[in-house]
C-alpha cells in the first residue's frame, strides 16, 4: 500500500482535449485559478480539428500542450499525460468541466485525511443548472452496471459528507501516482467510457479505497464532446468487458440473474427503437463485446490472483 502523502504533494493537473474550442478557455481559467500549489497543468490534444491546441499555445503558456500525432481515444490521451506528468498526485479534468477554485486543494485534503485512499472522487453538478447533481461519485449495481451516485438528484446537502465511494468519475478524478504503479493505467483498449470503472475495479480489488470528496466541486457539460451513438457503442461493448474481466466470481454467483436480465433488457430496449442510431449503436456494441468475450475472461486469473480483499468487502461494494 503507499505511503501516505506529504504536507504539499506536487499535483499534475491532466486535461484531455479533442475539439474543446468552445469550452477548453473555461476550463483553463478555472485550473490557472487555483488556490493549491505546487502544480502543474498538462493538456493532451487528440489530434484537434477545430483549433482549441492553437488557445493552449498561444493563451495559456505556462500549460504543457502534448499533441498527439492520431486519435487513440479518451484512455490513450490520459496516459499519455500521465506518463509526462510530475506530479505525486495526478489529477483528471475533462476539457468540459469547470472546476471551483479550491478544487485541488479539497482532492489533496482528502488524501491526506485518508491515507488509505487510493484515489479521490470529486462532486460533479451541471454546468447550466449546478443544484443539479452529475455526480457524487461512481457505484457499481448489483445488476451489473456502473452509474453515478446521485445523478439528476437536486442537490439538498444529501451527499455534504465525505464518504467511501466505488470509485472517481475519470472527468473529475485524483488518483495517487504510487496506486497506478501498482494497478496499472487506463486500459486504452476501452478508447472511451468505463475506462474509469475498470481502473476503480483494480484498485479495490488490491484493497486502495476510494473517497468521495464534496467541497471538490466542478461543473460539467454534459457530453459536450462526445456522445449520441459513440458513447452507446462503447457504452454496450465496455459493459460487457468489465463484466467478463473485473466483477469478483462471489458477485457473479450471486446475482448472475439479475446481471443476464440487464443485458437481455438493454439489448431488448435497443431492438424496440432500432431505427435510432444510437440504439444500434448499443447492439453493435453488445455484439463486438460478446464476440471479443474470450480474451478478457483469460485475464480473470490474472486479475484475481493479484487481489488483497475478500469477497465480503468485495459484495458490499455493490450498490
């Protein structure tokens, strides 16, 4: 496990971009003004179209542009930054979000109030209406899927206490460089969505917690850079491999029933309104996840053998 943090950890601050030219200057503004030192900022651009690596280089220099020389997706630009980063503590932003000025600094006290955290989830609220709740905190259903804690809730104080969490949406998360040494990066085979929640599965799987931290507060764009029949499509494929790699076999004996319920359920819901591209997106992602199946069960044993917590911390896990 790691050692816990000193009194003022070096932060790298990541922001991974793709056309973010019409809310990138937000973004940046809300990370050059942050009350925490000592940090850094680092821009990972994902081969832009629209210019938005242009506003980094010429409005913001005392921010690390990376550009990419192709798209390799969400994962893949985030470990990118984080390969370059020189932070103890690294810290995820999406270019759509905006943070509050004391956001660093909230993610850092709560590592230091939790030494055995492994990563830190911040409070997510909607950009145009921030009573709203995105998110305050990702879970893990019992059904077999992943959501966010309190989403579209109206914020009434309900989640004001620090708590342990399943894991950290990667569009607002903090992670400890020391924990990624040990579990690993983002698995850039998932390009986009739930990348966040298989690397919240092993990190609790190897016992590193995850706290949720409600003064950490960011506003955000709901898919303002991806969505539609991309986010279905890995949405249905990613759900899949995060079920036939990550969820525990105690979760799978369990509550297998339900698990095949959903799957048969979203498959029938995308079947209904087939005629939406989103909807066949969802299928043929549910497709390509059941074909590729194999591969990723092979790495159950792997992934199992490198556990530190039993099963009964494992199923409490499960909302």
């Amino acid at each position: 496990m790691v050692q816990p943090l000193g009194e003022h950890p070096f932060v790298s601050v990541i922001v991974p971009n793709y056309n973010g030219e019409g809310f990138l200057r937000d973004c940046l503004n809300s990370v050059r003004g942050q009350t925490y030192t000592p940090m850094e900022c680092l821009v990972v651009d994902d081969t832009s179209t629209d210019g938005s690596a242009d506003i980094v280089e010429k409005e913001f220099p005392e921010i690390r542009l990376i550009r990419r020389a192709a798209n390799g997706g969400f994962a893949r630009a985030v470990n990118d930054g984080l390969r370059r980063a020189n932070g103890d503590v690294l810290v995820l932003l999406n270019n759509d979000a905006v943070a509050q000025p004391s956001w660093v600094e909230e993610l850092v006290a709560a590592f230091r109030r939790h030494p055995e955290a492994g990563s830190v989830a911040s409070k997510m609220v909607l950009w145009d209406r921030p009573e709203i709740i995105n998110s305050a905190g990702d879970v893990f259903l019992r059904e077999g899927v992943p959501d966010s804690r309190g989403v579209w809730e109206v914020d009434t104080g309900q989640y004001d206490r620090e708590d342990e969490v399943f894991g950290a949406s990667g569009g607002a998360a903090a992670y400890l460089r020391a924990m990624l040494d040990d579990v690993g990066p983002f698995d850039e085979r998932f390009f986009m969505y739930c990348e966040d929640v298989d690397l919240a599965f092993r990190a609790q799987l190897k016992g590193y917690k995850c706290i949720y931290a409600p003064r950490a507060v960011v506003r955000h764009r709901l898919s303002a850079t991806a969505g539609g029949p991309m986010a279905s499509y890995h949405c249905g494929r990613n759900f899949i491999w995060i079920l036939a790699r990550d969820l525990p076999g105690a979760a799978w004996r369990r509550y297998w029933a339900r698990i095949v319920a959903t799957q048969l359920g979203l498959a029938s819901s995308a079947l209904r309104h087939f005629r939406e591209p989103a909807a066949r997106a969802r299928l043929r992602g549910q497709l390509t996840g059941l074909l590729t199946l194999p591969k990723f069960l092979a790495e159950r044993g792997a992934l199992g053998a490198s556990r530190r917590v039993h099963d009964d911390y494992l199923l409490a896990l499960l909302t």
